[in-house]
C-alpha cells in the first residue's frame, strides 16, 4: 500500500520536473534487452546526481558500478567542455551494453568505462596520478563500500562530493543481520563516514519505486589540525 503511494508519487513528481528523455530511455530499454537487472538509480536520484556535477562544477568524476550507463549519462552531461568521467565495471557484459548506451547518448567521448574489479581500478588510478576527481558515485557491490571509501579519500581533495547508493536498505535491523556481506560492507562503511575526520556527511533515507532506501553525501575537507 505504502509502495504503491510512494511509487504514483514519484511518477507524479518525475512528470512535474523530468520530463521525456529520449537517450535515458533508450538506454534503459536496451539494457533491459540485454538482459541487465533493472537497478539503476531512480530517475529522480539520477537527475540529483546531476545537479550535484553541475553544483559543483566538476570537471572530473569517478563512478564505482557502471551496469548499462544509466546514472553515467546523468552524471557525464553535467561536465563542462574537456571534463571527464571515468565509470567502474567489472562485468564485462555490463561494461559492453554501457558503452553503447553512452555512444548512443553522445557522451563517448568524454567517459572512459574501464572494465575491471572497482578497487583494482581505483588502485591504478591512484599509481596514474589520476585524481582528483570533484565528485565519486559509489554504487557497486556494497560489500566493498568500505575500500571505495578508502580509495576516494585518496582520488580526492577537499571540496570534493562523494555520493553513495543503497546505504540504508540493506542495513535495516529486521532485515539481513550483520553476517551479510552486503549489510557488513553498509555498516562498516556508515561507521567510517562518522569517524573519519576528512569527511563531513549525511544521510538522506528515500522512498519510492525502488522501496525504502537511502543515499550518503559526504564532503572531503581539511581534517581540523589535532589537539
Ligand atoms: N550505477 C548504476 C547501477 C550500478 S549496479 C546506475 O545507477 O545506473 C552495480 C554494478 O556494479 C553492476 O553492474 C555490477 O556488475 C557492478 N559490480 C559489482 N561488483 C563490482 C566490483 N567489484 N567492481 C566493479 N563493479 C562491480
Ligand atoms: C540493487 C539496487 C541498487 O541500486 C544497486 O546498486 C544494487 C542492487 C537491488 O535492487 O538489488
Ligand atoms: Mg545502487
């Protein structure tokens, strides 16, 4: 009952405030042939996403989790002539199908979809001197939230905006326990966020077509000198 409120809700609002999009939806419609489960962002967290690029007026961004491109084409039209995103994916049929979609949606030329396990990736951009990037999007396995963080605090500066999805469904007390790799990964990484003194964060719990969720904002700043 709830859902199905939240759901017309959202379609109400996306209506008043998104509008058609002709390259989201053919990317959603050719992932969706290709046979990649439907767990992109929300429209609405898609369209955030991009406000948020185009806030800050980053000109580079980094996304852990590709799937088809969804959140990459909202994320990569906030860059400004000569920005760059480049996108995490380990698989290699996710990596494919994300690809075309953003040739398709006119944006090949400014990401880069490396195909590869995030923390690899993250690690020989670290040896690259790839950094830093204005704004990280966390969405891959969520077992492995707490390395991505460590990772960002290293492919950053202060200033920079890390988002990340799904930290609030998995951690809910009455559902998965703490043995879950997912739910440990959530809560290890909700626990990094309060404690590490170059992050200033929140959390922002959502409803809607997707259910009961959430997403973390957090800052990079200058750690207040000890003492
Ligand atoms: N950001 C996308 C959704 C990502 S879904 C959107 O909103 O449109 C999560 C993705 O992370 C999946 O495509 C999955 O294959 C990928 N993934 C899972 N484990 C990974 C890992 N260790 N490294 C990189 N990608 C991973
Ligand atoms: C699911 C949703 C997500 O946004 C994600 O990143 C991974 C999985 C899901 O609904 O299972
Ligand atoms: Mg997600």
């Amino acid at each position: 009952m709830d859902e199905e409120r939240w759901s017309q809700l959202e379609g109400y609002i996306d209506g008043l405030l998104l509008g058609a999009d002709p390259a989201l939806e053919a990317a959603l419609e050719s992932s969706a042939a290709a046979g990649l489960p439907p767990i992109q962002v929300s429209p609405g967290l898609g369209k955030l996403l991009h406000l948020l690029a185009r806030g800050c007026g980053a000109r580079r961004i980094l996304e852990a989790g590709t799937l088809g491109g969804y959140s990459t084409i909202w994320l990569a039209r906030a860059l400004p002539r000569g920005g760059r995103l480049v996108t995490l994916e380990a698989n290699a049929a996710h990596a494919e199908v994300a690809r075309a979609n953003l040739e398709s949606a006119g944006l090949a030329g400014s990401v880069e979809v490396r195909l590869g396990r995030a923390a690899e990736s993250m690690a020989a951009l670290v040896d690259e001197g790839a950094g830093p990037f204005d704004l990280v999007f966390i969405d891959a396995d969520k077992s492995g939230y707490p390395d991505y963080l460590e990772w960002s605090l290293r492919l950053t500066a202060p200033g920079s905006l890390i988002v990340a999805d799904n930290v609030v469904r998995r951690v809910s007390t009455d559902g998965a326990g703490p043995a879950d790799p997912d739910t440990a990964g959530i809560r290890r990484f909700l626990e990094m966020l309060g404690a590490e003194r170059r992050l200033d964060a929140t959390v922002v719990q959502t409803v809607g077509s997707k259910g009961h969720d959430g997403f973390a904002l957090a800052v990079v700043v200058e750690p207040a000198p000890a003492g």
